[in-house]
C-alpha cells in the first residue's frame, strides 16, 4: 500500500506541461468530436418529440454538451495565449 502511495505522489503533475503529447492531443480531440456530436443529436431528436417534456430534457442535454464543447475549446485558447506571452 504504501508504495502505492508514492508512485502516486511521485506520478502527481504541479504543473501542466508546455506542450501535449500526441496521445493528449487525439483524446482533445476525441472530447471535442463526442461533444459536437451529442450537441447535435439532442437538437435533433428534440425536433423530433412530440413530448414536449422529452424535448426539453434533450435540448437541456444538447445545451450541456454545447457548454462543454465551449469550456475545452476556452481551456485551450487560454494556454495557447499563455504560451504566447
């Protein structure tokens, strides 16, 4: 157990590095592709509902997942602006 720990702490980062691996930057991409597109079918399934208490459960969803598209894509534009200074 207590070796565990220590890997732990030892393998904990203080501070992102200045750049990202390619691994990180596919995943980025991953979160940013999956977003887009639960954003997207939400919308449209929320066309598609008659029920309107359905609809607004998946319009809340698809606003949800716009959010998110919208907080990592700022993450990344605020380090790109922070590596530029």
């Amino acid at each position: 157990m207590q070796q565990q720990n220590s890997q732990n702490q030892q393998g904990t980062m203080q501070q992102p590095p200045d750049m990202i691996s390619t691994k990180d930057h596919l995943y980025i991409t991953d979160m940013l592709t999956w977003n887009l597109l639960a954003m997207k079918k939400a919308h449209f399934y929320a066309g598609q509902c008659q029920n309107q208490e359905l609809a607004d459960g998946l319009t809340q969803a698809g606003e949800m997942h716009s959010r998110h598209y919208q907080q990592i894509l700022q993450l990344l534009q605020n380090g790109n602006q922070q590596q530029i200074q």
